[in-house]
C-alpha cells in the first residue's frame, strides 16, 4: 500500500513537473494612465490590451499585414466607398452580453461622434454612414474612396466596445478578447486571465501579468533574478551583452514603428521660423545619440516614416549634422541668443537622449532647461495643453504621418498644403498613386524642418530562452499574447 502511494506521488510529481507552465509575467516601461484604448492616447494601453482583451475587426498580423478579426471577411463596392463587414457569431463581451452588429456602429458612431475623445479621431472622419443590415453584417460608407481603411480599422483606437460597459472600461476593461481583466494595482501590475467562452482560438495561457518597471537597473535586476519572465520593450539596452552570453535567456532585436523625434512647438517664436527649426535640426549628431543613449540600437531617420517601409525616402543628408549651418542660420534669424524648455519624459531613449541633445545645442549655443515630467504630466502638460518648447518622444503608432495633417496637434504643424495631401492620400487606392503621395509626404515635412528627426526606435526585447510566440517587429504598439507558449 506504501509502495503503491509512494508510486502515484512520484508520478503526479513527474506529470506537475513536466507540464508546461501557463502563466507569464511580463514587464513594462510606462503604466498605463488607463485601460481604454479608444479613449487615451498612450501606447501602454495598446501594449496592455491590444488583442488580448479588445478586438477591432480587423486587426495586425506580426509581420504589419492585416488580418480579420471580428469581421471575418469584407466586401468592397468597385467605387471603394462601401465596405460591407460581415461578423463572427457567437463572440460575446467578458460580462456575458452578446457581440453584435449593433455594437460596431456603437463604437464606430462613437468614435466619429463631434464630442468623441478618441486620440485617433481622425480614422474615422472619412466614415459618412454605419448601418446594420442584420446582427452579422455591418455596411459602413465613406465620403470618399479609401484603400486603407481595413489598415485603420486594425489600430487600437478601433476597437469594440459595448454599450453596456464603455462607462468603466478605462478602470475594468471589457472586450471580446481571449483574455479578461483580472485586476490592476496601480504603480504595479495589471492581471488577465483566460476568457473561457472566447469565440476564437483559445490561448495557450492562462494569466498574464504586465508589471511596470521604469527604472532600468531595476528591469535589469528583474529578469536576472526570475521575476519577470520578458520584457518586450527592454529599457536598459546596455546589458543586452549580459543576457547575450547567458543560456538561460534570449535577445530578439527587431524594428518598430516608433519615430524617435525632437519635437519643436511650431506655433511659438522663435520655432515658428523655419529657420530656428533648421539649425536645431543641423545641430544634432544622430549616431551620436543612438550610441549614446540606446548603445548602437537604432537608426537614424529624417523625416517621420520608417526605414523598414518600401516607400521610405532617406533625406537624412537633408538635415545632416553641421554645427556651422546651425550658428550661421540663427545668426541670420536673429536667434543667437535662444533659451529653451526641453521636457523629457520616463523612456530611456527621452531622458538619456536629452542630455545629449542639451550639449549639442549648447554648442551652437542654444541653452536648454530639462525638466524631467512623468508620463502623465507629459500627456497633460505637452501633449494637452501645448506647454512646452522641445521634448523628446517615440511616436510608435503605425503609418502616423497623417499627425502632421492636424493643426491643433501639439507640435502645430499647420500647413494647408499637406493637408491636402493627406487627404489625397486618403482617397487614392492605386498602390503605386500611395507611395507616391507618401513620398511627396515625407518630403514636405523634412524640408519644413517640422521636428529634428531623430532615429527609428528598435524593439529590444529579453525573454527567458523557452518562452515563444512573442512579436520580434512591432507594427503597433502591443504584447499580443494569442501566440505565447512555453515551449517544453
């Protein structure tokens, strides 16, 4: 009888220890100021929930292509204008309601809507009509042609939300996901957990942790002693050799769409002179900044797209670094003598870069005060309320040169011609008409001298060797979680 007991614990033993865990705890830079990504402008929200508890109908493959999501597939009137989505049946939200067409024109309307607080209202402003032809079937009508609008309905920001539940989604979100909210403590971790009547696939997992971790020698010490399990969006890229050389880890470097720029208040003098905008520009040495502050990670961009897109125009000559230009061009705008306020929030590559830029601008002469803000002050203070003279930011949303195009955007770039071009942008469907205006695009902005653009932030990322399934690229901001496996 002893034997016998001995023999089936040693074999529940055996079977505990060999099953492959179903937990990951994951760590993150930036808290999320909240939790719902139709209402915030933040990446932190989309790397929280983006496929994992909210779906758009469509949404992004890991490779940028998109795929369909709640919409299961699409049909295309041949004048463009007409997008027909025909639903997933079955689907219903974390609180039990049912998914239907009636909540699609819900957060469609909504997000549309004169009064909407939506970051990204302006991929909804081509919609003229949503209408519901039946529970699985939704016609949306645009007032113009637009071959990207699957690619818009894929952002975070259109997500589905319900009725129901929008009122506490940025505190207790609620979505159609294959994972519901667990619970958020704030200055530490927000919980999901496996949604078990999930419409689709379910996930190999069954909790996920993000924990908030800014500081990085802190994220350092973290993963080294086990806690965490990744960390996509490693801060500390100076250790990276560290993780290199020990087998009981793994670096994936991969691109990202996040624009890494010096951004200028256009609106204010003296940076409403183009050519102020012009030597601050010619005063920063980008290889500079990229060995300095993200050891070698990055590359160096000069206008507001990403070197890995095909329709990408290298204009960093344009802008190149020439310390006499810059003293000869504020000489000549009458700005010798320039104070300026550079606001810099937590990210490394911000706080870290700045104070490079600050001694390259002191060179040419151009004073800087560093004010270091937190995350959400920088949302308030720059992003809001337009205070500020430079700031340094990674604008990581995919195909985000449209922000150019919105003159009350916090950089207030307001130039009617690139309006228009947008917006011819917008209508064209012809592939090769879009690069073409994409590149007219780039070029406008560059030769403005709108921001200095710094480098294309790359996707740094540390995870324990057996844990799989996790983006290398980052087409948007998130940590999908509908792949991640531990591998036995």
């Amino acid at each position: 009888m002893k034997r016998t007991l001995v023999a089936a614990a040693l074999t529940f033993w055996a079977t505990t220890a060999l099953a492959a865990p179903d937990a990951v705890t994951l760590g993150m830079v930036l808290e999320p100021p909240n939790l719902d990504p139709t209402a915030g402008a933040a990446a932190a929200i989309d790397e929280v929930v983006y496929a994992n508890v909210f779906e758009g109908l469509t949404r992004f493959a890991p490779d940028g292509s998109i795929l369909p999501a709640l919409a299961q597939g699409w049909d295309v009137s041949e004048d463009g204008t007409v997008y027909t989505f025909h639903l997933v049946t079955g689907a219903t939200f974390h609180d039990g309601t049912s998914f239907d067409a009636e909540d699609v024109k819900f957060s469609l309307d909504r997000a549309r809507a004169e009064d909407s607080t939506n970051a990204q209202k302006a991929l909804f402003t081509g919609i003229s009509s949503v209408e519901v032809l039946d529970p699985a079937t939704v016609k949306v009508t645009l007032a113009a042609p637009d071959g990207a609008f699957p690619f818009k309905m894929a952002w975070g920001d259109a997500v589905i939300v319900a009725p129901e539940s929008i009122a506490t989604d940025a505190t207790k979100p609620i979505g159609t996901g294959p994972f519901q909210f667990g619970e958020w403590v704030q200055g530490d971790r927000v919980t999901l957990t496996a949604y078990p009547d999930y419409w689709g696939e379910k996930p190999a997992l069954n909790r996920a942790t993000f924990r908030f971790i800014s500081d990085p020698t802190a994220a350092f010490a973290a993963m080294m002693s086990g806690d965490i399990d990744a960390f996509p969006n490693y801060p500390a890229p100076e250790t990276l050799s560290q993780f290199e050389a020990d087998p009981r880890f793994k670096v994936v470097v991969g691109t990202t769409e996040g624009e890494t720029i010096l951004a200028m208040n256009n609106r204010n003098p003296p940076l409403n002179d183009v050519r102020v905008r012009e030597a601050i520009a010619h005063a920063i040495n980008r290889q500079e900044i990229i060995d300095g502050a993200m050891f070698g990670y990055g590359t160096p961009i000069g206008t507001h797209f990403p070197p890995h897109n095909p329709d990408y125009v290298d204009l960093t000559d344009l802008s190149a670094y020439d310390p006499d230009k810059s003293r000869a061009l504020l000489a000549e705008a009458g700005a010798s003598d320039l104070t300026l306020r550079l606001a810099l929030p937590p990210p490394s590559y911000a706080r870290r870069g700045g104070e490079i830029v600050a001694a390259q601008l002191a060179a040419v002469g151009i004073r800087t005060q560093i004010t270091n803000v937190e995350w959400a002050q920088w949302l308030e203070q720059v992003f809001g309320n337009h205070d500020f003279d430079l700031t340094i930011i990674s604008h990581v949303e995919p195909a985000d040169m449209n922000i150019y195009a919105r003159p009350d955007y916090y950089f207030g770039y307001d130039k009617p011609e690139f309006i228009t071009l947008m917006a011819e942008l917008d209508r064209a469907v012809d592939p090769a008409e879009r690069s073409a205006l994409t590149k007219q695009a780039e070029e406008m902005i560059a030769h403005d001298y709108v921001n200095a653009f710094l480098f294309q932030l790359a996707k740094t990322g540390v995870a324990k060797a057996k844990l799989e399934g996790l983006w290398e690229n980052a087409p948007t901001p998130a940590n999908d979680l509908t792949g991640v496996y531990w591998a036995e």
